[in-house]
C-alpha cells in the first residue's frame, strides 16, 4: 500500500501536474468505458470512487447524456478541486467526502461506477471492492483501473520517462512509487468475482488492469 497525506498544496500540485496527462490518459480511459455502456440513455447515475481532481469523470460525462455526477473521495481539499473541474465543465456534481471503504452512498443506486487508482493506496482494496458491489445497481457496470504489480514492467518504465518529459521529475517519481505498490490484477479480478457480480471481464492494459463488472 502506498500513502500520501493530501494536504491542500499536495491536492493542487497534483492536480495542476496532472492536467497535462488528461488527453493521454483519463480522456482515452473514458472512451474505452464508454464503449462498454449505452452512453445514449440519459440521466445515468454516475459514481466516480477517489475521483481526486476529477478529471476522468469529466472526460467519461462528456461521453454520456445528461449524466448525474456523484463524486467520492477522502480529501475534502480533493473534492473542492474535483467540483470546480465539474462547473467549469458545465455539470454540477454531488460530492461525497468519506472513506472509499464506507461509502455514504444508498445500496443499488449507481448505474455506473468508476474507481481509478485507488486500490494500491487503499487500506483494504476488499473493503473498496465490497462498496463498489454494493452500490451498483442491478443491471449496472463498474470499471476498476489501477496499476498491474506483475505485468507491463516495460511500458511503466516508459511511462515514468514520458511523465518526466511531459510534466516533472516528481510526479514521474510518484507515477513509479504508486505502480510499485500495485496489486497484481488477476487477484484483483478474484476479489471482484467473490463479491456476486454476474460478468466479471480482465483486460490487460499496458502497465494497468482494466476490470468491467456487470451486477
């Protein structure tokens, strides 16, 4: 497990070094779960886990139709960040300031979950897995997205050195200590399974797993 304090300057430097990797990163994983869903239907209720600054719910809601934004995350500081990113967007969010673990969120009430490198910082990734079950609805679909302990060793590499290029040293240092202290993803794909969810999919996806659940 790796762990950071989110200070308020920790929250806005990692957002404003963040930003640069929007179109490479969170703008091409949105696609990729927009794929996996019916974007058309409208109002979708859409919970974003550790959304952080927000970024890959804004990109994912600009794929959907007048979608219903919930937003979590244990950083109050995070949260604020996440919510102006959402209106200078033109969407308004609710946000969820609590524990990925216990979630302040009704049973069976996400159409769509995403929860995106969060479980290598998690203080119980079965904990977060258990949430993300059961506040999907019936019918709904979560997307789970973290680095692969065991897999993509060289594209990591590569990554850190693109990171180091495109943004600074210090996130590309973060960027390794974080995919250092990633879960293996086929574990991963076990915890998931174990919760009830009827479709359980494992995509490998360079230094990452990519997990689709359908409940």
């Amino acid at each position: 497990m790796v762990e950071y304090e989110w200070t308020q300057e920790l929250c806005e430097a990692y957002a404003n070094n963040l930003r640069p990797m929007i179109k490479y990163d969170h703008q091409s994983w949105a696609v990729k779960i927009a794929a996996q869903i019916n974007s058309k239907e409208k109002k979708l209720k859409y919970l974003d886990i550790a959304t952080g600054p927000g970024f890959l719910q804004v990109q994912l809601a600009n794929l959907l139709k007048e979608p219903v934004l919930y937003a979590q995350d244990s950083s109050e500081f995070m949260l604020n960040i996440a919510e102006k990113e959402a209106v200078d967007s033109g969407y308004e969010i609710e946000k969820i300031l609590s524990l990925a673990e216990e979630l302040k969120i009704e049973d069976n009430s996400m159409d769509i979950v995403t929860c995106k490198q969060l479980l290598h910082e998690a203080q119980s990734p079965e904990k977060v897995i258990n949430e993300v079950f059961r506040v999907t609805k019936q019918g709904g679909k979560a997307f789970i997205i973290d680095f692969d302990k065991n897999r993509g060793k060289v594209a990591a590499r590569m990554a850190k050195i693109f990171i180091k290029v495109t943004t600074n040293k210090d996130i590309a240092n973060n960027f390794w200590k974080s995919y250092k202290g990633g879960l293996d993803g086929k574990i991963v794909e076990e915890m998931v399974k174990n919760t009830g969810f009827s479709k359980v999919v494992y995509v490998k996806s360079g230094y990452n797993y990519f997990i689709l659940a359908k409940k």
